[in-house]
C-alpha cells in the first residue's frame, strides 16, 4: 500500500469517527430537550446505570447542551479541515472546496438531520443508549463552558452590561430547565397533556401580547349613551356581560364602563325608576392599556389596581378590543367559562370533518383546542394569517393550502374576511 493510499484510508476512518462524534452531540442536544424526565428518574432509582448517567446529565441540562454544541461546533471545523487537506492531496488544490463541500453535506444528513430525527421520535430510548458516553465526554468539556462564560460575564462586565447579562443568561437558563422538565412530566391519570399545556402557558405569558388574546373589537358588545336609560338599562340586563363599555357618538369613542352590580345599586337609589338614571355618572373610567403589553405585565396591572377590565388601543390611540382578567386565567387554565359542546366561540364542527371559523377567531386558540402549529407572529387572528399568507385580500371561493389545513374563503365583508372552511390538507387528498 502506498504512502497516498494509507493516508486515504486513515483520513476516511478518521472522519467515519468525527462524523460518528457529530451524530452523538446532535441526538445528545436533542435527547437533553425532550427526553421525559420522570421515567428517568424512576429507572435511575431502580438501580439501571444508564438512566444514573442519563439522570446525572439532565441535572446539569443547560450546561450540558451547551458543551455539546461547543463539541459540535469544534467537531465541524477538524471534520471541514480534514476533508480539506485529504481533498488536496487527492486531487490538488481544486480537491480541497470538494472535500470541504462532501463533508458540510454528509455532516448536514448523517451527523445532523438523522440523528436529531431519531432522538425526537424516541428521546428516552437514545438518551439512554448515548448517556454513559455523555457521562463520560462532558465533564472534560464543562470546565471550557464554565470558562468561556466566566470571559463573557467579565467583558460584558467591563462594557457596563455584566450584571444585566448575567441574569438575563440565569433566567433563560432556568427556564430552560423548567421547559424540559415540563416536556418530561407525566400524570398518573394520563392528564399530562392538559397539564403541560397549562404549565408552558405559565412560562409563555411574558412573550405573549394582550392583542394576541383580546377580544376584538368586531366582537365587542358595547352601548350607546346617546340611548335612553330605560333602553340601556335593558340591553345592560339582557347582556350575558357584567362590565359592559359604553360609548358616545362611534363605537370607537369608549368613554366609560358599565357594571352590571353598580347599574342596579343605582336603579335601587332612583326607586327602581329607569329614566331617572343618569348612565354616564354610573359608567366608570375607562382604562386604556397598548396593545403590545405583555399578559405578564398585564397581570400585574389587573392585581396592582384590583380591576379586571382593560381597553386595547393600538399606538395611533384607536381601539382594538378588550381584555380582561379571565382572559389571561383562561390563557393559562383553558377555558373557565360554562361549558358548551364546543369550546372556540365562532368554530361549528361539520360532519365532514371541517370546521367553519369566523374570521375573528383568534389563532392561539385555534392552537390550544386543536394542537395546530399555526404562527401567531404575523397576525392574531385566523382572517390576518390568511391574509398576510395570501399577500392579498382574498375573494369569496379563493382556497389555500398552508401549515397542513385548507382554507376556503366562504364569506367576506368590506375587506375583511368573515367566514373560513378550514380543513386538514391531508383530509382532502
């Protein structure tokens, strides 16, 4: 065998291993994400040595993930360096971007993509399979991330930013933590499914906005002052509403809230004589909040001022909708309201497995009830998702086909879609 030779089959060997090295660092990362942490809990206390590893490493999980993207990331320049050089002495220097490129690529589906695949099916199974390698190679890697953030935390220091830094890294640490200890809980009454859900809309409420979960302003009851009281006293009465806005000249002009329980303590007063109230003394003072507070922040507001009713105005002052403090409760607990054979307000299930959505639906809780993945980023509601997904207003008949689900665009008013059919794409196959 020739010298050429004998370095092609060590630099293949050689590669075969970093790549193998890529693969465990890649399910490693996502094993550590995903993984239940119960069930490895409870074979660790049964005496199974691989779940004692597993268990060791999900105690450190932030650090750990950390280490192993640091070992992919060195894993990946040795590998690109190696296919670089055994390149150049293969077929010269145009050999060299070759190796380099064959190697990004295998490293992209053999030591990426597949690996992530399976530990996502089967977290329990790989973390097992791969914890006492993890035992083994990490704590030769925890010092360096111990170090490498020890360097931060001094620059960032240095620039003014360190003590800010600092905890801002301690708290999404620790809530990474408690993400993946979430993912890994279960009931003994197979309730987990609820109770992850209520748990990780806990953790959600400081990055969720009111305009995601308020009710929108075309689904806003509210009343005329210009009315007579006998006819306000009425609609107030027959409303299924406690707090009720009311407004004067355009809906848009919300110049007070209308309690239920001081509307009829001041019919009392007035001799249970309707004309003689006097509706925009009884009506409250309205408290406009942005639409781009966070259900946190709002939260706090709602106990800090014992109120529980707020109206949402964007930045130009005009209203949104309204929120309030059962809205956030039912962010987090589901819907706390009196229960309907539907859950949604404005989803009617059809006997074709469809489902007819008005357009103001919101998607967050299309999501909650239906375990949709729909992006809640672009818009809040099922009609704003259609529409900036089609870049147009759509006409009456138009379908869509995105994120799995089918929409047919079954009524609209002015520019605004009102009616959706919204089925499963792989249904219509």
């Amino acid at each position: 065998m020739t010298g050429v030779e004998t370095l092609a089959v060590a630099s293949g060997v050689l590669g075969l291993a970093l790549l193998a090295a890529m693969a465990l660092t890649s399910s490693g990362i996502a094993a550590l994400s995903e993984a239940p942490r119960n069930r490895v809990a409870a074979l660790a206390e049964r005496g199974d040595r691989r779940a004692l590893h597993a268990r060791a490493v999900l105690d450190r999980q932030a650090e750990s993930v950390l280490a192993l993207r640091l070992a992919r990331r060195l894993l990946l320049i040795l590998t690109a360096s190696l296919a670089s050089v055994s390149g150049a002495v293969a077929f010269g220097p145009a050999g060299a971007a070759v190796g380099v490129l064959a190697a990004l690529a295998l490293q992209a589906i053999v030591a990426e993509a597949l690996p992530r695949t399976a530990a996502r099916a089967h977290p329990e199974r790989v973390l097992l399979a791969i914890a006492p390698a993890l035992a083994l190679g990490l704590p030769a890697l925890l010092p360096v991330v111990v170090r490498i953030e020890a360097l931060l935390a001094r620059l960032q220091a240095g620039l003014g930013r360190g003590g800010a830094a600092a905890r801002r890294v301690r708290l999404e640490r620790a809530e990474e933590v408690l993400r993946g200890a979430i993912e890994g809980h279960a009931a003994p009454d197979g309730s987990e499914r609820e109770e992850r859900a209520m748990l990780r809309s806990v953790l959600d409420l400081a990055d969720v906005t009111v305009g995601k979960i308020m009710v929108h302003r075309n689904r806003v009851v509210a009343l005329d002052l210009d009315q007579p009281p006998a006819t306000l006293l009425e609609q107030a009465l027959s409303s299924a509403h406690t707090r009720i806005p009311v407004y004067r000249g355009s809906r848009e002009n919300i110049v007070g809230i209308l309690h239920a329980k001081a509307l009829l303590q001041a019919l009392r007063r007035a001799g249970g004589r309707a004309e003689n109230l006097a509706m925009a003394q009884i009506a409250a003072r309205p408290w406009f909040i942005p639409d781009t507070t966070t259900l946190l922040d709002q939260l706090h507001a709602f106990r800090r001022r014992r109120e529980h009713f707020a109206v949402v105005v964007d930045e130009y002052g005009v209203l949104m909708g309204i929120v309030t403090l059962e809205d956030i409760l039912e962010e987090i607990v589901g819907d706390i309201a009196e229960r309907h054979e539907f859950q949604v307000p404005g989803v009617r299930p059809q006997p074709d497995g469809a489902w007819l959505v008005d357009g103001t639906v919101t998607i967050r809780d299309l999501n909650r009830e239906f375990g949709w993945r729909l992006p809640d980023g672009p818009a809040a509601t099922i009609a704003g998702l259609v529409m900036h997904e089609s870049r147009a207003i759509p006409d009456v008949g138009q379908v869509f086909v995105f994120h799995g689900l089918r929409f047919e665009v079954l009524r609209r008013k002015r520019n605004q879609v009102a009616l959706l059919r919204v089925l499963r794409a792989a249904a219509t196959r």
